[in-house]
C-alpha cells in the first residue's frame, strides 16, 4: 500500500489523528505503520481512503502521497530529494510548484521555507524531464510539513476546507444555545463512534441538533431524543434550516430511550443544569445514559460521549461493561475541560 501524510489540524492535541483512523476503521480501510508527529499523521493506506477523508474529517487539512522523509537541514532533505524518483509522479508536460508548510517553530532558524521551497524545485526539475514550475497554477504541487526536527514531503493529493463547519457554527443556526457543541467536534465524535452511510446515529440529548446535522452529511440516518420540548422544536427548526430529515425526534427521557436497536451513540450530556439533567447528577444522568445505550447497541459497536473531566468517565464506562477504546481532552473554559470518550460493547 503507498505511504500517505495528512495534515491535521492544531485545534486538538489527539483528535485529529485519532478521527483520521476512526474514518479508515468505519469504511473498512486497513492501514499500518501509523506513525504520529506534531500535526501529521503518517501511514499506508489504499489511495481510495484519501476521498473518504476529504469527504468526512472534520480536523484534517491535507491528504498527500508520501515521497520522503528527511531531517530538517538542508544537506539530508537534499540527499533524499536526490534518491526520490520524482519521474514516478511527474510526467512530461507537466507543471508543479513546491510548498512548505512549518508547525510550530521546528528548525525555525536552520531552515528558510522560501530557500528551500527553491531548492527543492530546482532539484525536482532536474530529476524529471519536460516539466516546469508554475506557482500560481501548477498541474501539481508537492507540499512539505517541518515538524518534529522532520521534513516531510509529498505530492498533494487533496486539501479540505473548513469554510462549510463555520458557515454551520452554534450562532449561525436559527435555534441557539449556549452550551451548544461547535460543529467540527460534532462530526469527530460522530467520526469516532464509526458512524457511516446509511447508519442509524443516535443522540440522547440533541440539544440543538449539531450531532444530528453531522451525522447527516456524511449519510448516517440520524434519531434525536431530548427530555425538553424546547430542545426537540429548536432541533427541528436547525433541522429545516439545512435541509435535512432526520428519522425521527422524540419527546423522551433519555434514560429510558424508546427505541430497540441503533447502531452508535454520539452525545454530549448536560453538565450541572437542573433544569435539563432531569432531576439527577451529572454522574448519575452520564451512568444511566451509558446503561440504556448499552441495550441499543450490537457487539463491536460504539459510543462517543463528552463530559466533565472531573467525571472520570472511562471509569463509569468500564464498570458497565464496555471497552474503554480512548479519550481525547478538550479545554473549554478555566472550569471545564471535556473528556470525549469512546466506548465499545463487547458482550451481548
């Protein structure tokens, strides 16, 4: 399988690379030799999974075939560029343009991306044969990531943009709340809870129906429950909103979801509001919804649920009988760190 980087978003220390293998892991693409650096993401995977990516990451930027993989100075990165054969993805007649990116402040002063972008031009220009360099509108370019003392280079194969999370963010949908989860954390959890087409996605506590939209454009069928009718009403105006039908939003205790199978969970409970934990602790709401999602679910499948880090979650997970796959920590404000975690049910 050929050797593909991603470029990922700093937005989040672990999500991005873990989201990238949730979506090779949900489509069935296998993949090995996963190596993480500060921002990049490096493994083998099928070329398809790149379209699959593009089409679902909420924290990915760039998808690139590999090429090498050198130290950050300029006698190494000049060595491999010089054992590369640039011919194998570069033919006659052809246009490129070399790009490189730093993370960071990694080889600050050892490296002028300018210089080197110009040297490694000349070097892929010589290497290959009828090919020129186009900056402003290259058939092809070949971008470069300094991180972790590395130069990692490659030929671009897609760039994602976030424009569309942005245009879908809590303040610009009809129905706000302030607790509202933003939407490119909505579609990671979906991501890491394996949801894909034609799945039924299941959110407990919809809220303003963030993880329900998300789930939408990437295919899954999607079921929101929600204790307040307010909630369900403003739900389906940011439903109508977008354009999407979702299977069904019902008036519910989310403890005692009236449904008999989904297949995964995405949700993000209330923290210490009385008038929507019905009635319980943050504990014990999360405990109870974590139980009555367990009885939705099939073996193998899985939950991605948010809460207080102070809750200790994988704990409360774990003593119910799923397998704890991992958790991610996000900073919201000084008195709230979330703990997204992901659970999978291992026994009937």
């Amino acid at each position: 399988m050929p050797k593909l980087f991603f470029l990922l978003s700093g937005e989040n220390e672990s999500l991005p690379a873990a989201e990238v293998k949730a979506i090779l892991e949900a489509e069935g693409y296998s993949y090995s030799g996963a190596e993480e650096f500060d921002q990049v993401l490096r493994l083998e995977a099928e070329l398809g999974s790149v379209q699959t990516v593009q089409v679902r990451s909420a924290y990915t930027r760039v998808c690139a075939l590999e090429l090498f993989v050198a130290n950050a100075n300029h006698s190494d990165i000049a060595k491999a560029a010089a054992e590369t054969d640039f011919k194998a993805v570069l033919k006659s007649g052809e246009s490129f343009a070399v790009r490189i990116n730093r993370i960071k402040n990694y080889a600050d002063e050892a490296l002028n991306t300018m210089v080197l972008e110009g040297k490694l031009g000349k070097q892929i220009l010589n290497g290959t044969e009828g090919t020129t360099v186009n900056l402003k509108n290259p058939d092809k370019t070949f971008i470069g990531i300094i991180t972790d003392e590395k130069l990692v280079l490659g030929l671009k194969l897609t760039e994602i943009t976030s424009k569309t999370f942005s245009e879908r963010r809590p303040r610009k949908k009809p129905f706000f709340h302030p607790s509202a989860m933003p939407s490119k954390m909505a579609r990671c959890m979906v991501n890491l809870a394996h949801g894909k087409a034609e799945a039924l996605v299941l959110d407990p506590f919809c809220g303003t129906g963030t993880s329900l939209i998300e789930a939408s454009y990437i295919g899954c069928r999607a079921v929101g429950v929600d204790a307040q009718k307010r909630m369900i009403l403003g739900t389906r105006k940011n439903l109508r909103f977008f354009n999407i039908a979702a299977e069904g939003l019902i008036l519910a205790d989310s403890r005692k979801i009236p449904l008999f199978k989904v297949d995964c969970v995405v949700t993000d409970p209330p923290y210490g509001r009385s008038s929507s934990t019905l009635k319980s602790t943050t504990k014990q709401l999360v405990q109870d919804v974590l139980a009555s999602s367990l009885e939705l679910l099939g073996v193998g499948q899985r939950i991605c649920i948010a809460s207080p880090k102070t809750l200790n979650i994988s704990s409360l997970g774990t003593e119910l009988g799923y397998r704890h796959v991992e958790s991610h920590f996000a900073y919201i404000h000084q008195s709230l760190t979330r703990e997204i975690a992901v659970f999978e049910k291992v026994t009937k």
